[in-house]
C-alpha cells in the first residue's frame, strides 16, 4: 500500500478529490500561474470558437498536481460543452470506450487522465476516433463477424500524463496541442491560497499565505492541502485567523519544513550523508536503510530532491550535494552525529 504524505503530489483520497473540485477556477481568467499555457490555450480556444468548431487534440504533460484536470474542465467550460472523465487504467475493453464516445455531443470533452497507461488495443481503437472522429466496430464472432462504422461528433481530447515519454509516437502524434506544465513560483502558490482562503472563508494573513506557499513544493494541490492542516490548527490554537508564526507552528508540527520537506526526505539526505559518507550509494542500499520500498524513493522522494539540488544521480548512485548538508546544518568534510529517525520504525 502507497505510503500517504501530506507532500505527496498525489491525491491521497477521494475526500480531497472532492475538495480540489469546489477550489479550481472555472474560467482561464481565474487561473493562476502557467502563463505561457495559458496564453496559448486561450488563442486557440477563442479561434476554435470563432470559427464554431471543437478545439484540436491537446495534451497537457508534466508533474502531478500541477493543474492539467482544472485546464481540460476549463476547456469545456469555455466552450459550452460537458466534461467526460475517465483515466488509462479504467479503460480495459472496447466496448467501454465505445459507449462513451458515441455519448460525446458536438465539441464535447473527453478527458483521459494517465493517458500513458491506455491499454494497447484501447489505444488504437482511440486512432481513427481521434484522426476521422468515427470507429470502427466489430460485432459477433468468427464467420459471423462484422464491421459496424459509427461515426461520432466532432469531440476534444484531452489527455493529462505525467510521463510523455511514455507515450507511443502514433499516439502523441495525433495530438495538435501540446502544454508542459512546469512548478510554480512561491509568489503564484501564494496568490492560490489566498484564492483558495477566499473561498472557503478563512481568515489568512498574506504573510501566513507566503508561509505555506513556501513549502508546497511548487504545487498547487499541496498548497492547498497544506491550507487545510494550518486551518483546522488555526481554528483550534489561534482562533481561527493563520498568522504567519500560526502556519509554522502548524506545518512545523506536521513535519513540514521551511523548504516543503519531510520526515521521510530528510531520512534520505541524511542516510546518503551519515551512513554513506555522502555517496555514492545505490538506491536499493538506502531502500533497506530506510524500510522503504525503492518505488516509493524513486517516484515520491528523488524527484522533489533532484529539482531542488539536493542530490545527483550517478552511474554508482546516489549523491548527497551542498545544498543538502546546509538545509541539514552538517558540515561538509564528513558525516555529523545526527539522530536519523527511520519512517519505517
């Protein structure tokens, strides 16, 4: 079972899916950060709408968390159509697939979470939906066997992967849009969760916005989950209102530090350092040191560590940088005397 941290980019439940949904912007006005994208998308939209036709293909890549399901509901939104959700792996036979897109209305959006997951005869049942906006299906068996054309309405897809790479090239190859959601500045987190406090009518300081903000990792779903720890703490410690010294106080007693890192980060960087000397060490080593499994390193620790600097991959492992020893306060010319405190014990 995957572990749940309250930094994880992840949805770590269904609770909160249906939290984000009263928290996105509706409209790309209200949309905060990926400037770029938002430009882009917004020409594209007003020119699909001028000319009275469904927006092209697009597919939305980058990390978790970063806001690719609020934009396909944008989409729909701005161009007066309805949202169909659905994701790679729910998606096993044809016949699924097929009684979603003969539902699709004209300029309708489909939108396929972990696109890169589809399953391969799913996948090439989407080609000529997507290429011709009609599908071929095959009905009885055998001898009997026949081939039924449907046409469909012309409809959007819009696929979300946080793995493009992933993709196969005559699937990646029939998306006209493309939009790389990068991590968000601490001043556009900020604007998010005071949006966010808003709307759920919390009293926030802008300094206590700028202190969870800071430590959200550059993603606006952690952000926002963070909001909702510092405010049940608020409401229990400090009356309700988030000072900046109240969201300290709170995501410090969550295990939150000033940089977004956790119990089980901090663990990492100090194993590499204490007990490896810095590295490099591999990455099946820190697994056992730590009790955790080498998926959970590899996809919910490294990412975060190797964006800010903090380690490098190496040819013969994992290697502890400057930054890491500063953030950890342990000099650099060898191991400190410092207490690791394993997740696993």
């Amino acid at each position: 079972m995957p572990r749940e941290r309250l930094v994880s980019p992840e949805l770590i439940s269904k609770d909160e899916e249906s939290f984000n949904r009263t928290l996105r912007p509706p409209t790309l006005d209200e949309y905060i950060g990926q400037k770029k994208v938002v430009e882009k998308l917004s020409i594209a939209l007003q020119a699909a709408k001028q000319r009275g036709e469904a927006l092209e293909h697009v597919l939305f890549h980058g990390p978790p968390g970063l806001g690719k399901t609020t934009l396909a509901n944008i989409i729909a939104n701005a161009l007066g159509s309805k949202i169909v959700t659905t994701s790679g792996p729910a998606l096993e036979r044809t016949g699924d697939l097929m009684g979603i897109l003969t539902n699709l209305g004209e300029r309708d959006v489909l939108f396929i979470d972990e696109i890169h997951r589809l399953p391969a005869n799913i996948e090439e049942f989407l080609y000529p939906a997507m290429e011709d906006f009609k599908v071929d299906f095959v009905v009885d068996k055998g001898m009997y066997a026949r081939t039924i054309n449907v046409p469909l309405k012309r409809f959007t897809l819009a696929g979300a992967t946080t793995r493009a790479g992933s993709l196969s090239s005559p699937l990646r190859n029939r998306f006209g849009l493309f939009y790389h959601l990068e991590f968000y500045e601490v001043a556009e987190l900020a604007e998010i969760v005071v949006r966010s406090s808003r709307i759920l009518d919390i009293r926030l300081e802008p300094e206590g916005a700028a202190e969870v903000a800071r430590r959200a990792r550059g993603t606006p779903r952690i952000a926002n989950r963070l909001l909702r720890r510092v405010r049940d703490y608020a409401e229990v410690k400090a009356a309700g209102e988030i000072t900046p010294d109240v969201a300290r106080s709170a995501l410090n007693l969550e295990g939150v530090d000033e940089l977004g890192l956790d119990d089980l980060d901090r663990n990492f960087l100090s194993a590499i350092i204490r007990l490896y000397h810095g590295g490099p060490v591999g990455v099946e080593a820190l697994s056992a040191t730590l009790n955790e499994e080498v998926d959970t390193l590899v996809d919910m620790v490294e990412p975060f560590l190797l964006q800010q600097g903090f380690v490098s991959r190496t040819k013969a492992g994992r290697k502890a940088n400057e930054p890491a020893y500063r953030h950890l306060h342990l000099p650099l010319s060898g191991p400190a005397e410092l207490p690791l405190k394993f997740a696993g014990s």
